[in-house]
C-alpha cells in the first residue's frame, strides 16, 4: 500500500485538517494576542494548570470567551492540563526566569513561598529531599536543564548546573529511575480530593472542555476523577496523559475509560530510549485511530521557534510525520506560552500539516483502517461512552433506547428516552447494553467514507447534538472535510479536537418557534448554499 503521492497539488493543501493546540503563558492571555492566535489558527487553548496558582485561571478562561465572542464564526475549546503529582519549580522574584550556567551551583528548597533567583528556587514536593541523594540526576524544563545533586538536606537539595540554561517558572522536574507515581499513588486520594476541594479549581472545571490528567496507575483512576468531578463530569472530556512506562503497560485499559489520550512525549523520552519513544508514539496513534478516540502528540513541536522566526528542516519533519501517523492534534508548547514568533509558529505548523495531509493517499488510508479493525464495531461492542444512545437488551426494559449518563467499572446508569418515561436505570457493558445502535452509526460513517471516494465528494455534512457521528466519520480520515452542525454550545467546542471537522453553531430552537427538524433542514441549506460558495 502507498501512503503518500509523489506530487501533492497546491489546491489540496489549502485546508488543514490536524488541529493546532496552543499552550498559553502570561505573555499570550490578553485578548489582542489570543486574536492573533485565532488568526492564525488556534483551534484550542491549552492551560498548562498548576494548583498553586488555580485562582489565575479563571480570569484566563474568561479573557479567552471574550476572544472568541470578537470571532463569532470561530469554536475556541479550552484544554485544561492538571498535573495533580508532578514537581514544578516556584516562580522568580525578578522575572519569568534566570539564566543558569554550567558549573553553577543551585539550591532547591520546599518552602513554596520563596521568590526564587539565580541561586536557589522552590519546588512544590515537601518530600522531595528523600526523593534524591548525592549523584542523582534532575531535569527540569523537558530535560532542557541538568541538575547533580550534591547534598541533600531535611528541607533543601544543593545541586550543581550541568549545562547553561535559561530556566522558567513553575518548570516540570523529573527525577530519572524514581518512581515518583508509586508516591502519589499514596497520596491519589488526597490529591484529587484537595483538587475538588479548591473552590477556583471547582470553578474553573465548569468552564472548560477538555481535562487532561495522568491516569498511570489504573483505568479506575479515570472513573473516580469523573465522580469527582460530579455533575461536571458528565459534560467535560477527560483526556489522559500518557508519559510513563506504567501508562504505557497500562495503555488499553486507560484507553477504554478516557475519551481521549495526550502523548506527552518528552514525559516517554525520560523514561525510556528515544529510539523506542518514537515508535511509542506510534504505536499509540495507530492504536487511538482504530478504536475512534481522539489524539494529541505533544512536546518540543516548532521548539526552536520560541527563538527563531523558523522553523527546522527536522521540526517540520516530526509535525509532518505525526500527521501521517494520525494524529488528531498537535500541541505547540514553548513557541506560543512565551516565544517571541507565537503566530510565525502557529503558521508554520499549520502549512506542514497541510503539505502532509494534501500527500496522504486517503483510498489506501481507509482500506488500510477497514483491514486493521478500523471498519464497523472497530470500538467494541462494551465500549459505552458518556451522552451516547444504547439500547437496552435484558430484563423488563429490553428493546429500550436511552442515553448513557455516567459510567462506573460495571457499567453504568442509562436515561431512558421519553417513550420509556425519561426513567434512569443501571445497566452492564457486558449484558446489559447492546451498542448496536453506536456500531448501526459506525457502519453508516464507514460506508459513507467509502462512497464519498468513490464519488470523489467534496464535503461530509453531519448534523448532530453529541458529536458522535463526527467523531465516527472522522476516525477514518476521509479525504474530503466534515462540516458539523450542532446547537450544543459544548458539542461545538469539544469537536475542536477531532481531524478534520469543521464545526458551525446555530441557535437553539425557541419555545414557539419552528420545530427541531425544521431548524435542522434551514441549517443545512444554509450551510450547503455556504459551502458551495466557498468551493
């Protein structure tokens, strides 16, 4: 099979598929710089959370809605990253950050209130000191920065630089060969239940989309996350992080249980050879493409662009190679939080993941996920999603359709449509629910894609409240892009995330006004007369 055309035209490289995913930093939140962003085509906003800092984040979410509102034809999702048990650096007291030189020496303390400087700065773990002993390695930044250990004392850890860097605040730290999750697997409970108890976080939670956590541990991490988060996890997106060989060994399971993975690929580079991190990466694209799930590849894309106006010959090679793994996203981390070229970056990713898309051979592209698992049933008969209609199949209400409201590691309760009452009942992924209404969709989306390549098609067309029909059609990567067309405010945004669909909101029909179906066709005409226009 060939994937890729010797000659890719101009025209098909015109419209991106793969979502860009910026990562702001105190520099990129006011609002003339999150319309530029938009411009320049941010498809999401990623807050890299720090629960220090959890009251800052709420003005951040609301200057980011105020953006979009100057865009009203723009779907902006926001993306909260929480890193409940990483080690952060503290922030500095005479700026974003300090130049480090090697040789230097430099002191972490765990008193979280010191103003940290050239010479000594905070780190947010109190146990941190017997974490370490003298000879251990720290990296801090992504690995950017190496830091000997020394001495180690009850409350501080005196260190020497190994290499000049320019360190920032509230920098992730990596101890290589500690098993700093067996620790927080200790303390998951207070971790997450501190998270729920901090009333910003609470608020925040109500505002965004997406929630990415590191669900290393087990997939039952991602259920007890969803329960508490309460009502609000019954509407957000729990994404899972994935950056640690225990994540890795516990891939399909944690896969089964999010909607979605984060690959943070640095987090991999740390714990095991570069060489078999890269082929992480693509073992976890392919694997996400089959069962339907959304993507996200992040760390180090467009790097060298917190600097540079440009972008590398290999920079634009690892974004390209990421879109013809499958990626549904990727995350620009450093260029847009404080580089100096945000947009530059933004632009330059966008026209690699359009060079890439416009050579992908889509015939051999859906052939290939019909043969892999990637045709009808490809989720998984027990694979029971949050919003998601199923039909019930045992007991007094077999043959009954209804909506799946929360999930739990038996099942899960099930609202019942109006003709069954609108009653909520418990239901088993194993007996309980048969999802071949889901699976009916995606042998519908499948066959869809293929008529669509045979008729060369120019656009998809899909009306839908949940996304599911979106998500369906674009697990397969058809050629031509989707246009969805939802009421669902929520809905609109959370589609953001999948390749290749295009989102238009319409307003809610009004109490009096003309019906749902009526509303759907006038949406749909307009949106056809509007596409035509656009060619």
């Amino acid at each position: 099979q060939t994937w890729c055309r010797p000659n890719p035209d101009d025209e098909a490289s015109a419209a991106r598929k793969c979502k860009i995913v910026c990562t702001l930093g105190p520099n990129r939140c006011d609002c003339s710089s999150l319309l530029r962003l938009m411009d320049a085509g941010m498809n999401i906003c990623r807050l890299d959370f720090c629960p220090e800092e959890a009251e800052s984040y709420i003005d951040v979410v609301r200057t980011i809605r105020q953006a979009v509102e100057k865009r009203s034809k723009k779907q902006v999702a926001i993306l909260l990253d929480v890193r409940e048990y990483e080690m952060r650096t503290g922030v500095f007291a005479s700026g974003d950050s300090v130049s480090l030189r090697a040789g230097d020496f430099f002191k972490l303390v765990t008193d979280w209130t010191f103003q940290g400087d050239k010479e000594c700065v905070a780190v947010s773990r109190a146990d941190f000191p017997s974490l370490v002993h003298t000879g251990s390695v720290i990296l801090a930044a992504d690995g950017d920065l190496m830091l000997k250990v020394l001495q180690s004392a009850r409350s501080s850890v005196l260190t020497q630089v190994v290499n000049d860097c320019e360190l920032r605040s509230l920098q992730v730290c990596k101890i290589p060969g500690c098993r700093m999750e067996q620790t927080a697997q200790l303390d998951r409970d207070w971790d997450f239940g501190s998270l729920m108890d901090n009333w910003d976080f609470r608020s925040l939670i109500h505002e965004v989309d997406i929630v990415v956590v590191g669900f290393d541990l087990s997939s039952e991490d991602v259920q007890r996350f969803r329960e508490m988060l309460g009502e609000c996890g019954q509407r957000v997106q729990v994404f899972a992080r994935i950056e640690t060989q225990t994540g890795l060994r516990n891939f399909e399971a944690i896969l089964k249980a999010s909607d979605g993975i984060l690959l943070s690929r640095n987090g991999l580079a740390l714990e095991m050879p570069l060489e078999r991190a890269v082929l992480a990466q693509k073992a976890i694209i392919s694997r996400c493409n089959v069962v339907g799930k959304p993507v996200i590849t992040s760390s180090q894309v467009m790097e060298s662009m917190a600097k540079n106006p440009c972008p590398s010959l290999a920079e634009v090679s690892d974004v390209a190679n990421a879109v013809l793994d499958g990626t549904d996203c990727l995350v620009l981390p450093a260029a847009t939080s404080h580089g100096a070229c945000a947009e530059a970056a933004v632009l330059a990713c966008s026209r690699a993941c359009s060079e890439a898309e416009a050579a992908m051979d889509q015939e051999a592209a859906v052939v290939a996920a019909s043969q892999r698992g990637g045709g009808p049933g490809a989720a998984g008969q027990d694979d029971m999603r949050t919003g998601e209609e199923v039909v019930i199949v045992s007991g007094e209400d077999a043959g009954a359709r209804g909506r799946v409201q929360t999930l739990s590691a038996g099942g899960g309760l099930v609202q019942l449509d109006a003709s069954h009452g609108g009653r909520v009942v418990q239901v088993s992924k194993e007996t309980g629910v048969d999802a071949a209404g889901v699976g009916c969709a995606e042998a519908v989306c499948f066959e869809a894609v293929v008529a669509a390549q045979t008729l060369a098609a120019r656009l998809f067309l899909v009306v839908t409240e949940t996304g599911l029909a979106a998500r369906l059609l674009a697990q397969h990567r058809p050629y031509a892009p989707i246009l969805a067309v939802t009421n669902n405010e929520a809905t609109a945004r959370q589609m953001q995330v999948l390749r290749g669909v295009n989102v238009i909101l319409i307003a809610k029909v009004q109490e009096g006004g003309q019906s749902e179906q009526d509303a759907a066709t006038s949406a749909v005409m307009s949106t056809i007369r509007a596409a035509s226009r656009a060619g």
